[in-house]
C-alpha cells in the first residue's frame, strides 16, 4: 500500500515504528472519479463514503479488497463470579469449538463475504481477575495478549473484520466504556446475551465496584490491565498493528468498540482507520459510538457479536467497491 508516514505512537503499548497515514490526495482522486460517475453525484450515500475511505488508506484512486481477513479473539473473565451472566463461562469454550466447526452465524457471513476466519481463543481455562476484587490482568498478561492480537494481522490483507467471544464480556465493556469516556454503570450496562432484571442489577453493582476499586486508571494500559478481558487486549493490539500496516479494520458491536476505545485515550487518532461495522441493539452502544465520533456502516439491531455485524459491513464494503471500480464514466457512457 502507499500513504505517507509518520512516527507516532497510537497506544502505550504500540511500538515506535511508522504508522501508515490517510492518503489525501488518493481519497481526491477517488471522490473526483465519483463525481464523473454516471449518477447523480452524492446518490450513492454511504456507498461513495466508504469508497473514498479505502482509496484513503490504500493510497489509490481505485481501491480493491482482495484478501479479507476476519479475527475472532475468545476469553473468560473472573467477573462471572459476580453473576453477571445466565450462562456459564463454560460455554465460551463450547462457541470456540462451534466457529471451528463451521456451525455459528459468523461462519456463516465470513463465507458469503469473502472473508478467511481465523478464530484465536486466550487461555480459556485461565480466567482474568475479577475487577471489583483487583486487576483483572497484570502487566505481563497484558502485554502478551496484546502481541497475540498484533500477531494475528495478516501484512497482506486488505481489510481485517475484528469480533469476539467471551461470558461475560458485555459487563466487561461496560466497565470499559465507562473508564474510558465517562458516566455511569447504568449509562453504559445492558442485556448482553440476555440478562433479567436481576443479573442486570448485579452487572450494575460490578461495574459500579470496579469504577470504584480503579478510578486511578487514566491510560490505556492501566484500563486495559484494570477491567480488560484478553480478547479485549488482543482486539487492542490487532488494531494497532493494522494501524502501523495501514490496513482498514471494521469494528464488531459494543464489545469490540468499547475495547478499541480505550486507545483513544492515547491518541485520538487510533481509530482513524477503523469502521464501526453496525450499530448494535445492545444499549450502550450507540451512546459509545457517539463518543467515538463514528457513523456505523449498517444498523440492523443485531447483538449477536462474534464479529457478525462486521461481517455484513464487509459485504456493504465490497458494494461500494464494486460500484466505484465498475460504473462507467460519463464520458465511457457517452453522456454529457
């Protein structure tokens, strides 16, 4: 890919090496050919948006998605001691085995979407800390979850489609966007996988504690270490490694946006290169993406995670490729 670079460190944790900028003059070059196209121009929405986004980062009038990649990272929390979830942590397990086995939605979409699936599970039998007790992941632990998302990314793909899997991780979340941008447990807690009234008190009461217990934790690294599941730190690093490679990311729903978030508090520009795939049902979310400053490709009221709405965008992504780069011209139409 081309683009102009610059050194910059998108996250504590992100090494020193050049990160990959926002080619302007190729995003011109990709709205100029948008405007020549035979319709009105601006008739395409969202479409020519997320043209010009991948002509942006790929430093070329006519961007292409030739290799998909999609990572799926799976952990357990110590926060299920809480009872913040109807299902047990056991079941995160279960999942890895039906992505494995080709059984879930994400399958599925990853298959209709020219997407390669790699699912990548973080010591299932290890839970993190439970965060109203203490950290939920020390330094160490931290810091290889996070290489374990840089070293996921594939150097060669052309877009990365990032979801998770975890009990519990909803609450986690919460936690999360709560450290990260701000209010309170009850602005931020939601149903996840289908909590009653009474889990939901206990999400409530664990976020709350944990605010409490960790209200010191001001950067990435401490909220990631404070409240953050591995999968979460794993998404981190995957992001950040794109970032460094200039390869567009297309962000799952409330879970993976909220982990992604946090790299914000570094640098305001971590998530230039990220989409928000779809804005989920899952409450929190829209107030989170509102945060972030980011418009969701498709909303669709799914919550499924998984990186399953992800995966749709990738479809409205390839949409809007295929009318960028096959439209003819007003001229090649003999129009005008």
């Amino acid at each position: 890919m081309d683009g102009r670079q610059r050194p910059a460190p998108v996250s504590e944790t992100a090494t020193r090496d050049t990160v990959k900028e926002f080619d302007q003059t190729a995003a011109q070059a990709a709205r100029d050919r948008q405007d020549q196209l035979t319709k009105p121009p601006g008739s395409l929405g969202r479409l020519e948006e997320l043209a010009v986004f991948m002509a942006g980062w790929q430093g070329r009038e006519r961007p292409v998605i030739g290799r998909a990649q999609a990572l799926v990272f799976a952990g357990n929390h110590g926060v299920t001691a809480q009872g913040v979830n109807p299902f047990p942590v056991e079941v995160t397990a279960r999942m890895v085995e039906n992505f494995q086995n080709g059984g879930a939605a994400i399958n599925q979409l990853c298959r209709l979407a020219g997407a390669e699936l790699q699912v990548i599970a973080l010591d299932l039998d290890r839970p993190t800390g439970d965060f109203t007790q203490g950290m939920a992941m020390e330094v160490a632990d931290l810091v290889a979850s996070i290489q374990t998302g840089k070293d996921a990314v594939d150097a060669q793909a052309d877009v990365i489609v990032l979801g998770e899997m975890g009990i519990g991780n909803s609450t986690v979340a919460a936690a999360l966007a709560a450290a990260t941008f701000g209010g309170t447990a009850e602005d931020w807690v939601g149903p996840g996988t289908g909590a009653d009234d009474d889990t939901l008190a206990r999400k409530r009461r664990a976020v709350e504690a944990g605010l409490a217990r960790h209200k010191g934790a001001a950067t990435a690294a401490s909220i990631l270490g404070a409240y953050g599941g591995r999968e979460q730190a794993a998404i981190c690093g995957a992001v950040i490694r794109a970032r460094e490679l200039g390869i567009p990311v297309i962000l799952d729903g409330f879970i993976c946006s909220a982990a992604a978030g946090v790299l914000l508090v570094n640098d305001r520009h971590a998530l230039d290169h990220c989409l928000i795939g779809h804005a989920s049902a899952e409450p929190g979310h829209r107030r989170l993406i509102a945060a972030m400053g980011k418009n969701p490709v498709v909303t669709l009221d799914m919550r499924l995670g998984e990186g399953s709405g992800a995966a749709v965008a990738l479809l409205v992504l390839r949409a809007a490729l295929e009318c960028h780069n096959g439209m003819a011209t007003f001229a090649e139409a003999g129009i005008g």
